[in-house]
C-alpha cells in the first residue's frame, strides 16, 4: 500500500506495479497529484510541471496492478511486515464513481461558489467540483459542507443535470480492508500560514502573496489566467520582490530547519515573472543561497544573467504605503536600514509537517523527528527504512526533499517495500 498520491507515492506505485505487484494506492483528496500539480514550472529546467506529472497520474490510475482509492485515509492497521491488514475510510463523494464521466454540466447547474483550495483560495470552485482539469480519477465530489442537498435537502440541480444518474445525495462512507505486504508512507507537507507573523503583512497589506498563490496565479489554466495582478486594484505588478525563508530557519516560529527548496523555488518564480513581462524588474531577498544540487547553481547564474533577477543578501520584512498598497520592504545592506517600495511581494513560505502526521504516525507506529516529520531510523544510512519492520517513507513526509529527491525516494522505498515481499514470502 502507498498512502499519498503526490510525486513520491505515485512513483513508488508505478515502480512496485512495473514489477508486476499489486499496489493499493491511498489518497486524502478527491485527486492524486499532490502539490507538484499545483506548481506552474519546476526547477531546474522550468519544464510545465503538470504536463510532466499527468502522464504519470494516469499511468498510475490505470494501471493493471493499482488500485487507487481516492477520498479515503488510513484509520487502523494491525498485524506485521508481510502480513498487514489496514483499514481504509473512504469517504462519500455522493457521486457514482462508476458512472460519473467528468463531463461538466453538474457544475454549471450548482448555485454554490466556494474558494478553491487547488487555486489556494485565488479562485473559486462549486460545492460540487474537481479539483483541477486534470483530475484523476476524472470525477466529481460533492462538498458536503457547502452542498445546499447536503445541509438543507434543498436544490438538486447536480442530479436533475447528470444525464448519467451518478449522483447519490444517500451515499455512505465505506470502511475498506486492505492485506498488505509493505506499507509506504507518502503524505507530503503543508505550506505554513504567515498570517501569524506579522512582520511580512500576509493578510493584512494585498499585495502580499505567498509562492503558492503566486504559482496558481502565474499557471495559465489558474485563476487569473496566467495574468499576474495584484489584490488591490488588478493591475499587473512591474516590480516584485521575492523573500525567502518566510517562517523557515527561524525557531521563533517553531521551524528552525532550511525547507529545502525556497532557494530555487524563489529564483524560478523571479524568472518566469520576466518570462511573462519583458520590463519586470525582480529582487530576491535571501539569508543564504543554498543552491547545491546539480544544476542549482547555473539556474542561479541564469537567473541573473538572462533574466535580470537582482539578488540581496539580507533578512527582510514588509511594511506598506496605504496611499497606493504598495509593499515596502525593509532589509539591511551592510548594517544599514534600507527600505524600497514594490508592487507585489511574494513569501516562500516555509514548507512545514501535516498536521495530521501525528495522528497517522500513531496509527502506524512511527515514530516522529524533532520537527514534526515522520523519522528515518537513521537519516544517512538508513533513510527511508522506518522503526516499524514493512513500513517506509517517501517524500517530503520524511523531511524536505524537492521533486527529484521525492521521485527517488519513492523508488527507493519501492525497493524496500520488495525485499520486505520477498523475506516474507509473499
Ligand atoms: C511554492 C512551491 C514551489 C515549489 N516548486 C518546486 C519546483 O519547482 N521544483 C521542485 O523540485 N520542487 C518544488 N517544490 C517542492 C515540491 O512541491 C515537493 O518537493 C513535492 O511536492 C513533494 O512531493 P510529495 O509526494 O512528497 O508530497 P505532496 O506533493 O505533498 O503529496 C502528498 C500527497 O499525499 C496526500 N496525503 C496527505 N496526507 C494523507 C493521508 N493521511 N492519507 C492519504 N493521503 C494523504 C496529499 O493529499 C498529497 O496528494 C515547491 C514547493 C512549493 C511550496
């Protein structure tokens, strides 16, 4: 079993389904993909992020040795390595999923506009929705939280338009049991709220976003179009700052490790502002440049090189002109105060464990590192191999890791995952 259909689950699947073994994958949300569907291009080659991941869902999805259970989540496991038994929730979409073909005609019909957590609440989606085009499986759910039929038995327009009769306001939560060999544990991270902290005026001045607004912002299938604009008046910004390690290495937040992948995260968003207007002028604020990978370096160089991307080398905060919303940032230049007015910031947010870790780590009996991330038995030489015989982990779960890092680990963990099958015989 693979829990999390992100990057790292979705490659652990496809290598463990390659070698002709049956893979039940598990995945929270009405859709695999993860966050990586999400993001505009990748570093370091700026390749279109979904239109490399897509392939991958749905090669995932079909499969002939996946099951993918989506809308579900892990709520029991007993037994051992090679003998697992896990009990699977799968949650009620209300929608056949048999039946229902994505076509569409429900959501036009549904009177119900809520913000969409794909669009990082830049958009809106219906109480029935999928999350992104792309959706895999290609089917509907209905938000039982904002659904009209759901709350107050009124509307049903989602029913009268379905041609197909997939919807099924009577739907129950279903408790699956699943035999498994190998459990791998792929459940990703959360983006941390800066709301709580002040002094980047993340809620409070407009034209302040964080990277993940900004990367649904600049996607061409995203809210806006592709078009960069801000909050206040819509116009698109000319001068953007970027600042790095927002709530990141800082333990007076409470995470005080380096997130892994701000550094070239922050350079790519510079780039593909210029990429978008010929005359954007873009400032990266950084403490350190952590650019160590193959190719980071050169990316960097590229940046400022055929992108005109400026780099400063301070902590920096956000203050504001009420006149015009226009951010001020505020950093030090060789111990003096400097302060420069932008059209839009936007925070790399620093990248923080699921809350719901603990809760999962209990179900399956791992242990958790002292940030909150599921632990390795021993990070250098062991990572990946858990304290619980069958169990391992791929991805961010187990502590930053960017999208090829992930993609390995979620082989690694597949070949473990192997050896545990074959050690019990299975
Ligand atoms: C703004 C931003 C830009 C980035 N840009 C880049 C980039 O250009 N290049 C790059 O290499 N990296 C980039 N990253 C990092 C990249 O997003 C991660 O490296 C990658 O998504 C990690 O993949 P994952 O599969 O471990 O986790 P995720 O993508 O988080 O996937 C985890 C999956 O598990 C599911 N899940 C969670 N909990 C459960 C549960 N209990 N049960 C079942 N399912 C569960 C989730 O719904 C999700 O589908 C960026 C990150 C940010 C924030």
């Amino acid at each position: 079993m693979v829990i999390g259909g992100g990057i790292a689950g979705i490659q652990a699947a496809l290598d463990l389904a390659d070698k002709g073994i049956i893979v039940h994958v598990v995945e929270k949300t009405p859709s695999i993909g993860g966050r990586m569907a999400q993001l505009d291009k990748t570093f370091p080659t700026n390749d279109c992020s979904i239109c490399i991941l897509a392939p991958k869902m749905a090669d995932c999805f079909s499969h002939p040795n996946t099951n993918v259970i989506t809308y579900a989540e892990v709520v029991g496991v007993e037994g051992k390595a090679g003998a697992f038994k896990v009990k699977v929730l799968k949650k009620s979409r209300y929608v056949d999923e048999s039946k229902c073909t994505g076509c569409g005609e429900c959501l036009e019909k549904c009177p119900v506009k809520v913000p969409s957590e794909f669009e990082m609440g830049l958009g809106v989606r219906k109480a029935i929705y999928m999350p992104m085009m792309q959706s895999v499986p290609r089917v509907m759910t209905i938000d039982k939280e904002h659904c009209l039929m759901t709350l107050k038995g009124k509307c049903g327009n989602c029913k009268k338009a379905c041609k197909r009769e997939a919807i099924d306001y009577e739907m129950k939560d279903q408790v699956l049991e699943v035999e498994v060999g190998a459990i791998i544990v792929a459940t990703g991270y959360d983006v941390w709220d800066p709301t709580t902290s002040t002094e980047y005026g993340y809620g409070r001045y407009p034209n302040v976003f964080t990277a993940m607004e900004y990367e649904r912002m600049i996607n061409a299938a995203g809210p806006t179009h592709g078009h960069i604009e801000r909050r206040s008046d819509k116009k698109r910004p000319q001068k953007m700052a970027f600042i790095q390690c927002v709530g990141s290495r800082n333990p007076q937040v409470g995470h005080p490790y380096c997130c892994a992948v701000c550094c070239m995260h922050s350079t790519k968003e510079a780039m593909l502002a210029r990429e978008h207007h010929d005359d954007m002028e873009s400032s990266v604020f950084y403490k350190d440049m952590r650019a160590c990978a193959k190719g980071f370096w050169e990316y960097v160089e590229r940046a400022k090189r055929d992108y005109a991307v400026r780099y400063v080398n301070s902590d920096a905060t956000v203050q504001e002109n009420p006149e015009n919303h226009n951010p001020i940032v505020v950093y030090d230049v060789g111990g003096r105060q400097q302060s420069e007015e932008f059209d839009m910031v936007v925070l790399a947010s620093t990248l923080i464990p699921r809350k719901d870790t603990i809760e999962l780590a209990k179900i399956l009996g791992l242990k958790l590192d002292q940030f909150g991330f599921l632990e390795s038995t021993d990070r250098i030489l062991e990572n990946g191999r858990t304290v619980v015989p069958g169990v391992y982990l791929a991805g961010y779960c187990g502590g930053p890791a960017d999208i090829p890092e992930s993609v390995a680990q979620g082989s690694s963990a597949a070949a473990k995952a192997v050896e545990t099958l074959v050690q019990a015989g299975v």
